[in-house]
C-alpha cells in the first residue's frame, strides 16, 4: 500500500509543472477559431453540414464541424486563435484530412480534432489549467495533450496511428475493438513513441512504447513537418530541461529510486542523465538524421538550423551533436517497434497486391467476355453480309457479276490498307475521308490554360513514342479515340524506377491528365483493352495492349541551348540558380536561395543560343550610384557570347526583358523577374479588367473592407463578357477564376474571358505569387455591379446594408438593394456630359441630390419603388430602384381597411366581412406591380390617388370577388395571385 502511494505522488509531482503551473492564469480568449496561416498547394475546406468543397485560402477561418483536406502536393499551417499570444499551431502534411471536432471556450479552452489519415505536427501552448483541453483523435486512439511539441499520424497504407512526443506528455486512450473493452488510459512522455494498430488492443498498451526511431521519423515526415520540429527547439529545449528538473527532484526525494510510470528504462542517477543527454541533443540529432537522408536541397539545412539559432538558447552544432544512447532493453524495444510496423506494412501490401490481382483477374475476364461477345456480334454481322451478297448475286448478269466480285476485292484491300496505317497521308481532291483510327488521342497544353493542342500518334507497328517539347508545354491529355477498337483499361506514369503509379483521370476533359517536371523526361505508360489479337502488346493473352509514350519536356525556351544566372555567396563561392517557368514568356528567378535577404549588386548571367536565334538583347533599369539615379541599360550576347555580368541592381523585385532576334529581326519577347533581397509584390488590383464593348471597367476595394482581396468592378449593363488581364508590371499570373460552381482557366497569353449574366456576378480569382515560395497563392473576390446608362459609379453608403452596391434585375430595367432602416443613402455618380435624375415612387417628385449624395426616404415593409432617370447623349433611360424592407411576402403585408386580414394558403384567397361600400386595400410594394380587377366584369381598378400602394374598392351588397396580380420584381418565383372575396352587408337594425 506504501509503494503504491509513493507511485501514485510520484506521478501527480511529475505531472504537476504541466497541470498547474498557469492555474492561476485566466484561460483563454472568448472565441475559438482554426485559421489558416500558411499553405501550399491543395488544399480543400468542406464548411459543417455541407457536401461541396471550396478551395481554402491564407487567412480562412474554420470553425466547428468543418473539413480540412490536403491533397498530395499541399500543406497547412493552423493557427488556433483565442486573441492572445499563445496561440496552439498545428501542420498538415500532404494527404492529410482533419475535422475540428470541438472548438469552444466556455468552460476552459477546447480544441478537438479527428484525423482520418495523414500526418500533423502540433505546438500546443493553450494548456493553462484543467479545464484546457486539446485533444487527436485518429481511428486508433484519442490523444489528449498536456504539453507543447508532438506528431500524430495514421498511415494510409496500415491504418496504424503513430504518436512522437518531442515534448511535454500526451494520456493517450485506446479505442474499444470489437466487444472488447479498453484498457485504462496511459501516458507518453518526452522522446517517446508508439504505434497503435486497429483492431488490435494488448492487455498493457504501454508496452510498445519505445524511444523515438529519428530514422524512421525522418523517412516518414515531410520538410514542413521536419522544419516546424527545428524551428520548435527553444520551447522544446525549455519544457524538457523542465521535465528533468522535476525528474531530478522526484529522483531525490524518493531516496534514488525513481518512479516505474515513465516508460524509460530508467533506474538510477546514471540513466536519468542519459535520458537528459537524449533529451537535450534531440533536435539536433533530428536535424543531423535529415542532412544524412537528403531531406534538404542544397544547404538549405543549414540556412534553417542558422535561422533558428538567432533565436535559442542551445545552438544547434551538427558537429558536436551526441547520438542517442539507449540502454539494451530501450533498443530492444525501439527494433521490436520497428518490426512490427515492417510487418504490418508487408502485410498491408501482400493484402493490396491480391486486391490488385483479383481487380486485374476481373478486368481480364471482362476483356474476355467483351472479346467473345464482339465475335459474336461480328460472325452474326458476317453472316448477314453474305446473305446479303449471295442474294444480289442472283440478280446480276454474268457480266455484272464479275465487275461486282472485282470491286469488292479492290474495296477490302483499301479497308485492310487503312487498318495497317495508323496515320496515311491526307486524300487531296475529292477521295474518301481518312478516319483515324489510332489506339488514343494525345493531346498537350500550357501552365495555366486549358487550349489542348492535339498531337499525331504515328504507332504503325511500333508501341512506343517519343515527343520533344518546349518549355511552354506542362500537361498531357489522353483520350479514348472513338474510331478505335481499343479503349484504354489505365494510365501510369514512371514514377520510381521501374514502378508505374497510376494518372488519374478527369471527368470535366473525358480522359487521364498528368503535369509534367520541366528540364525532365516523362514516361507514360497507356494500358489498352483490345478487341482483336494484332498490334503491339507484352500481355496478349490477357488483352490488354501497353503502348509507352516518352515526352522529353525542354528547360530552356525556344531560340537557346542553355540559360542560367548565378551569384557569388558571402564566400566568395559562385552558386547557379535556374529559371522558373510562372507564365506565357515570363519567368522568375530567386537571388534569396543563394544568400537570404541579401542585396546583390550583380550577377552572371550565361545565355547560349540556339537554332534560328543569333542575338540576343537584355534591357532593364539599372542603378547607376554615381549619379545617383536610375537608367536604361541594355546587355547584348551574340553567338560567340556566352556569359555577361548584370550590375547596377537594386533591392526588390526587378523586371528585365530579353529579346531573342535573327539578325534584326525579334523572334521572341520574355519578361524575366528577379528576387533580390527584400522584395514586396504588389497584390493591390493586380489585373486589368475589359468587356467585351472594348471599355476599360474600374475596379476598386469593397465598401467597409480594408483588404486588398475584396473587390468591386463596375460593368456597363450592356456587356455579356470581361476579360482579365495581368497588369503588365506585376510577376504575379492569373490561375483561375471561380464562378457559377465552375472553374475558368486562362488562354495562352495567360488572360481569362468570363461570360457575364444579365445581372450581377461575384468572381473568385486565384492569382500565382511565385515571387513568394512561402505563400505561393493570392486569393480576390471580385463582385461585379451592373452601370445603368449614364452612370460611372454608384453605390449604397451605408455598413449595415447586407450588400452595399445595386443589383440588376433579371430581364427588366430595374435594380434592387435589401435593407432594414427606414432610409438608404446612395451615391450616383454619372459619366461627363450625363444628367442623373432620381424621383420618389413612380410620381415625378424630384430628389434633391448633394454632389451625387441622395437619401432614399419613408421606407417601409415591402417593396418600395424610386426611379432613376438618366441622360446622356441621345439616350434617355428609366429605371425602377427597388429597396425590399423585412422578408414578408406581400400577402402577409396586405390589409383591409388598414386591418391584417386571415389568408387562406390552400385556395390562394382571402374573406372578409364589411359594413361599409367601400373598402381599402393596402399592399407592400408599388401599384406599378399590382393588376386588382374585379371578377365578375373584368374591370380593372386604378389606385389611390393619394397613395404609393393602395387601391380604394367600390362594394355592391353581396358578395364582392377581386383578383390581385402581385409581381415581385426581385423573384418572380415569388409572384403572388390571390382571390379577395369581400361580403358587404347592412348594419342590422
């Protein structure tokens, strides 16, 4: 009973700096929100509750219930904002997806994430008391965090859950399997790991605890994930040195023995200070792990461990890190761990591999099924053939006859010709049509455009193809050919040695789409289900027919050999940097990966030229300190020329231009960027914006928002269409532009056209950064407002609106705006030489307008109408300016002598009793929208004189039946048809 109380306080001391070390601390901020910090990629955000997907963007908030996926080129960084400086951060890996299960403040700060499958490293600062709590959940296990550093991953392959404590301690909790209930909850301390298999729950789960395999961290992790571990070391270092102080002070007060809950194997003062070392060099053997495996390019390694020693306490010192020293029995277990998880992944593919041959067993069989019934049909259609042909033979002559079997040898010879040539040579005159009956089509495209290009497959006998391409040339397209007799059962790519992983296929193009690495050969591999037994093929007789295509993707543009810059280090050592392809003729290159936020006064730039180029010219603005003032400099190579010194450069982003000539003639323009040391790229209206009437169509920031990516564009009423166009002085391209559910991509001059509805539109734009590796993509919303005739600009001043600019009405001259005060203030601004008029109602009461200022007045519930009149040149026009107060319908607004009346929903109608021979019908919306006629004669009745939206109604004793025609302009899906029926009686006596 003793030795157990001594354990049991063992541990609460243990655990007591990170319990309440801040328990006197307020928790945190009053909201709870996950915003994306960072990413990279794809990633894709679905909001709670809902199916479709959008596209996440830098500074997105997620809330409660959303989804975050990452694709297989992306990452995140969240960012878990309580408005204070101790913000949790969590990385995503690629192909990771995350549920925000919880996240709430209104006990303690709660954070609850599920994560299906990929890999997440979390810096966990919001643990200030007991009532904090952040909590993994992976399909294995639920982990609820009591400390700062750590990594979870669940393994798409295995189903496995990983957890890597760098610092602080996770309770970890196994989920029940089966009718089997879960063990008790069990801790993981520092440099600890372990693996939780599904399905699977031993008797003492900590068992398989084991220290941290850096080898098989590092293999598994991604570079974000590797460099957020580096850049984690002074908290990491802080809260371990911590541990051990606390672990020192147990040690002593226990008399030497330490206490058996930490999963070490730890015994005495000696292993205690092992554990220390371990601990202490734990970062630093990380990232000494990562150089040996060539996790970095180049020395980007060290320019990190640099970064982050400014700012630590222990320098990280590759060479004097010291190795891990584990004990016998920590080995032992670490190897047990490592086997284990060698298994479960052997297994997991044998497990995939008869998957694949039973998918490859099934697809044979179906070939074979398709073969049998395709001869089938084609020994019925034979037979039919030669009926046929046996019968015409009776009715012809002898004569007739032989010219008849002449013809149609001569025809089968041209059939059997046609089908031996995959491309014959074009039919000049009038001859037949040549069908293409190539196994597949090909096609080829641009970064950033959607204009396929398609290409001849010249096969004849041979199964493989080779094409060369020039470095505008990004994507592959590959199609089933119709004319064929083959389609294609899949589609590979060479992706690691000799294996093949598989090109997707994408429904919007009807084919399989692969992006290829410029400077790189691609190899592609079609797998073709074929109906016959000839043309080229290594599986015959399974039927399916492999043909190889070989792209060799060029890294330099037409018109040169080789290209390149490159700039002397601070020692004096000349690094080669390469030209990035970001756009039509543009490209950029990045000073920064050789000394970071350096300022360089020149560099080397190699040009070679190629066929039909002979010359070439390099202009941009130099610096010349001297005069102290900028000038046009101009740098020419001709063909003996090679390498030219480019100086004179400022700091920031330079734009150059290089022209390619033959003799004097200029075969091809680029724009060449440059990144030298601190640079800021201008994001603020990046782009011009045309329609189609060739007008130029301003744009300026959204009313009430201070950011750059809110938008708004006036566009005249009469344009179907705008174009995009990337400002001429900017690096950054347009990606595309999502609009109506669909996504639009740019034309090979790297513009995008966008269709306009008849009324208003609100565009996203995507625009590529690639002057900002970290942030590689900007993100605007563009709404898009409609011009009446005559009007420049317009919009409504007033932040409580739900839209502050006029939306068009469909199919009428007409806008509209919601609002909820009982006056809106609008601006009108005409173009020069227009007159702008607006009246009260449909009447001809003049506002009175203050420098294109008006206030629209007396509104109530409904529809309420003022026109605007507008002038310029020979055209006059008029327009309703509709503002819909509250959300009644118009039959819930309708009074009868100014009474809210009984409406009657099943038969459309209302009944009232009257004493009076008169009665007044009120409505929500102007008279100009309502038709009231009586039913029994047709007769229309006009409305009050002396209102907007009343109509006075003459009684006769009896029954009285009138039809009100109520159209609501805004949605004439809410136009309304009642029946009032109105019974006038005598007073009785």
């Amino acid at each position: 009973m003793k030795k157990t109380t001594i354990r049991l306080m063992a541990l609460l001391l243990a655990l007591l700096p990170l319990l309440g070390a801040f328990a006197n601390e307020s928790s945190a901020a009053t909201s709870r929100v996950a915003v994306i910090k960072e990413l990279t990629g794809t990633v894709k955000v679905k909001k709670a509750g809902g199916s479709k997907e959008f596209t996440a963007f830098k500074k997105m908030s997620l809330n409660e219930g959303d989804i975050l996926a990452v694709g297989s080129n992306g990452s995140a960084v969240l960012q878990f904002a309580n408005g204070t400086s101790e913000d949790d951060l969590m990385s995503a890996s690629a192909n990771t997806t995350l549920t925000f299960s919880k996240l709430s403040d209104s006990k303690g700060t709660t954070t609850k994430v599920s994560m299906l499958k990929g890999t997440v490293w979390s810096t966990v600062k919001s643990i200030k008391n007991k009532d904090d709590e952040f909590t993994l959940e992976t399909p294995t296990a639920i982990m609820g965090v009591r400390g700062t550093n750590l990594l979870a991953s669940v393994s798409s392959l295995t189903g496995t859950s990983q957890f890597f404590i760098a610092s602080g301690f996770g309770q970890i909790l196994s989920k029940p399997a089966g009718d089997f209930p879960a063990p008790a909850p069990f801790y993981i301390y520092p440099g600890q790991q372990i693996t939780m298999v599904p399905g699977a729950i031993p008797p003492n789960p900590q068992d398989d605890i084991s220290i941290m395999s850096l080898e098989n961290f590092v293999k598994n992790a991604s570079q974000k994930v590797i460099e957020q571990f580096i850049k984690s070391k002074e908290a990491i270092d802080k809260e371990n040195e911590e541990f051990i102080k606390k672990q020192q002070q147990l040690l002593n007060e226990l008399g030497g023995k330490p206490p058996e809950t930490l999963n070490y194997d730890y015994h005495t003062q000696a292993d205690l200070d092992r554990i220390e070392q371990l601990l202490f060099d734990l970062v630093g053997n990380l990232a000494k792990q990562a150089r040996d495996m060539n996790k970095f390019q180049g020395n980007d390694l060290q320019k990190l461990i640099d970064e982050v020693n400014k700012t630590v306490t222990n320098k990280i010192d590759l060479s004097k890190v010291v190795d891990p020293k584990l004990s016998d029995a920590e080995k032992l277990k670490q190897l047990e761990a490592l086997k284990k998880q060698k298994e479960l992944e052997d297994k997991a593919k044998k497990e995939q591999d008869a998957l694949k041959q039973k998918q490859d067993e099934l697809l044979k069989k179906l070939v074979e099924q398709k073969e049998a019934q395709e001869k089938a049909n084609k020994a019925i259609e034979e037979e039919k053939k030669k009926k046929a042909k046996e019968e015409y033979e009776k009715q012809l002559a002898e004569v007739q006859r032989k010219k008849f079997e002449e013809e149609s040898k001569l025809r089968e010879q041209e059939l059997a010709q046609q089908t031996q040539s995959a491309t014959p040579p074009p039919v000049s005159g009038g001859g037949p049509v040549v069908v293409d009956t190539s196994p597949f089509e090909l096609y080829f495209n641009g970064i950033g455009t959607q204009v396929w290009t398609k290409q001849t497959t010249p096969l004849g006998s041979s199964s493989t193809l080779t094409y060369e391409v020039g470095l505008n040339t990004a994507n592959i397209l590959i199609k089933n050919n119709t004319n064929s007799s083959q389609s294609i059962a899949s589609v590979q790519y060479s992706c690691d040695g000799p294996f093949y992983c598989p090109v997707y296929y994408n429904p919007s193009l009807s084919g399989y789409v692969y992006e290829m690495p410029y400077g790189e050969t691609t190899t592609i591999r079609i797998n073709m289900m074929s109906s016959g037994s000839s043309g080229p093929s290594d599986s015959q007789s399974s039927g399916i027919t492999s043909y190889v295509i070989t792209v060799n993707r060029s890294a330099v543009p037409d018109g040169l050999t080789e290209w390149s810059l490159s700039a002397l280090d601070s020692n004096e050592a000349p690094q080669q940097l390469s030209w990035e392809w970001v756009g039509p003729n543009t490209y950029f290159a990045d000073l920064n990966n050789i000394e970071d936020s350096v300022r360089f006064a020149s560099f080397d730039m190699t040009l070679k030229l190629g066929d039909g180029a002979t010359n070439a010219k390099l202009t941009y603005e130099a610096w010349d300190s001297g005069e102290d003032a900028f000038y046009e400099k101009t740098i020419t190579w001709n063909g003996s020329d090679v390498t030219k010194t480019v100086d004179g450069l400022t700091e920031g982003l330079l734009p150059f231009q290089l022209t390619l000539f033959n003799g004097s003639t200029a075969i091809q323009t680029m724009k060449l960027w440059v990144k030298n040391g601190m640079a800021e790229v201008e994001t603020s209206r990046p782009f011009n914006i045309q329609d189609n009437l060739n007008n130029e169509v301003p744009y300026e920031n959204y009313m009430y928002n201070e950011g750059d990516d809110q938008l708004v564009a006036y566009v005249e009423e009469g344009a179907s269409s705008v174009t995009l166009t990337p400002k001429d002085d900017t690096i950054l391209r347009i990606k595309s532009v999502g609009y109506m559910d669909s996504s639009v991509y740019p034309n090979p001059d790297g513009s995008i056209d966008i269709s306009l509805p008849d009324g208003n539109a609100s565009l996203y734009i995507v625009m590529m950064n690639p002057a900002d590796p970290e942030y590689g993509y900007l993100y605007y919303n563009l709404a898009v407002t409609r011009l009446p005739n005559g009007v420049a600009k317009w919009y409504l001043d007033d932040y409580e609106l739900n839209s502050n600019y006029w939306t068009k009405l469909s199919g009428q001259p007409g806008y509209y705006v919601e609002a909820e005060g009982s006056s809106v203030s609008t601006y009108i601004q005409g173009k020069l030489g227009a007159t702008v008029e607006v009246y009260s109602g449909s009447s001809d009461h003049l506002l009175t307008g203050v420098e294109g200022n008006y206030t629209l007045s007396g509104l109530q519930a409904g529809l309420n109408l003022f026109t605007l009149k507008t002038s310029l040149g020979n055209v006059t026009k008029k327009y309703d300016l509709i503002i819909k107060q509250g959300n009644q319908s118009q039959i819930e607004l309708l009074k009868l002598n100014n009474e809210s009346v009984p409406y009657d929903e099943l038969n459309a109608s209302i009944n009232a009793t009257t004493y009076s021979p008169t009665a007044r019908v009120t409505l929500g919306t102007s008279k100009k929208f309502v038709t009231v006629k009586r039913i029994s004669n047709g007769t229309v009745i006009n409305g009050a004189s002396d209102s907007e939206n009343a109509y006075d109604l003459s009684l006769v004793l009896g029954v009285n039946k009138f039809e009100i025609s109520i159209e609501n302009p805004i949605n004439h899906n809410l136009d309304e048809v009642i029946t009032l029926t109105i019974n006038y009686n005598t007073l009785p006596s």
